[in-house]
C-alpha cells in the first residue's frame, strides 16, 4: 500500500527524514519557482524521482486533501514502531524522556496536532490504541505538518497495561482529567513522564484513570469548561518542557 504525502510541509519532512523511501514526487507544472523548486530540487538531490503533472491530476490523488501543488508517494504503510523499540529510543535521546499515550483519541485532526506539538517541543514519542483510535492517515500527515515523519508512534491493543510497561521503566503517568485533584503545574514534570490524554468526548476511561499515578487538571479562567484533546496535550507538553528549563533552587 502507498501513502501519499500532500503539502509542502508534509513532503519536505518526508524527504528530509527518510528519503529513500519516497518512490516519486508529482510537482505541478509551475514547480519552476518558489517553494515547489525547493522540493523539486531537494528531491533530487536526495536521488528521489520528480515528475511535472496536472493539478487536475494531484487533486485526484490527494482525495479532498489541500496538496499545495506537491504530492509525494511513499512506499508501504505508514512506519509504527512497536512501545519496547519506542521507549529503547526515548532512552537514547533523553534522561527525562516525554511519552504521550492517547485514550480512544479517533479524530485524525487531534491525533495530527498531538503529534506536531509532540515533535515541536522535543517529545520522545506517542502511544496510541489498534482499535477505536485514529490511524495515522493522510489527513493526520497533513495536519501535523509533516511531523509523523519525525515522530515513533506506537500502537498497543490495552493502554492500561502499556501503562504498567511505562510505571516500571520508570515514568510517572500523569491522566489529564478536569476532575484531578491537583493543578498541572504543582506536578513534578521533571523526570520521565507519560502524559495521558482522553477521548474527545469521554476522556479518560475508568480503568485507564486508575492507572495513572496522578490525575491533574488544567486550570481553566474563561466561561469555556474543557479543553480538545490536541489542546489540551499542547498545553500540558509545554508545561513538562517549561519545568525542565527552569533553573534548579
């Protein structure tokens, strides 16, 4: 199966973290200036094949999807990586690794934010479910702006026992739930942690709650009562990342 990456943001990533699997790149036919000329010679040089073709052509291929004039094709399904090879790699980059697991997440547009905000703040990776959870999908590519091309997603068939997996390798769970008894920022944020996000509608399921060593709110000021998802794991990435610049006391 190939999967088609539309948009400059989303080619670019594409080309620029693992260009020999991109099969082809389709520019429109004014790809002699600007942006697409950046591609197109980006895609050379990375000995990946540029072909000029109709807009009329990529709007078929991009099925609905905005292309910005760029499409590129990419070999086989979209790159999962199993939770042991996702927390093998947090542990090489970071001492304090940042994990963020997501519960019944299904709207693509949130699960792609999530993912850019994970990537833009220096996260180690997402946990996502098989079933009742958004795949990664074109949609999803093009709403993170490219960054699932960056980003060790992995997806496991009981987040409650990923949990488990994450508390004995060492991280602190944090559920985020309007209801936690404790305001987000009074959270030691500081070592490995494991930002635990809702669904859209529900939030956190009851077993999945239980399992996190702390339930934390976001305090909010407004008339507004909740948060999305993306929102909300935006808010609370920036916090993690926010404590561990800090200076020490």
């Amino acid at each position: 199966m190939k999967r088609h990456l539309c948009g400059v943001h989303a080619v670019r990533e594409a080309l620029a973290s693992h260009a020999k699997d991109v099969a082809v790149v389709y520019v429109t036919g004014d790809a002699a200036r600007g942006p697409l000329a950046e591609l197109s010679a980006l895609a050379r040089s990375q000995r990946v094949t540029v072909e000029e073709t109709t807009s009329e052509a990529l709007d078929a291929l991009a099925a609905g999807l905005r292309h910005q004039g760029v499409i590129a094709v990419a070999g086989g399904d979209y790159p999962y990586v199993d939770l042991d090879a996702l927390l093998e790699r947090a542990r090489a980059r970071s001492g304090s690794p940042l994990v963020v697991c997501l519960d019944e997440v299904t709207d693509p547009h949130n699960l792609g934010a999530i993912v850019r905000s994970v990537v833009a703040l220096g996260g180690d990776g997402v946990v996502t479910l098989k079933d009742r959870a958004a795949p990664v999908t074109p949609v999803v590519v093009r709403t993170s702006a490219g960054a699932t091309e960056h980003c060790a997603i992995a997806r496991v068939v009981n987040l409650s026992r990923a949990l488990d997996t994450l508390e004995r390798e060492g991280y602190r769970t944090v559920g985020l739930d309007m209801a936690g008894a404790t305001d987000l920022e009074a959270v030691d944020l500081t070592g490995p942690v494991a930002l635990v996000v809702g669904s859209e509608g529900s939030g956190l399921r009851r077993l999945v709650r239980e399992r996190c060593s702390v339930l934390a709110r976001i305090p909010l000021q407004g008339p507004v009562a909740s948060l999305n998802a993306s929102v909300a794991a935006g808010v609370a990435i920036y916090e993690v990342t926010r404590q561990r610049r800090a200076p020490s006391t």
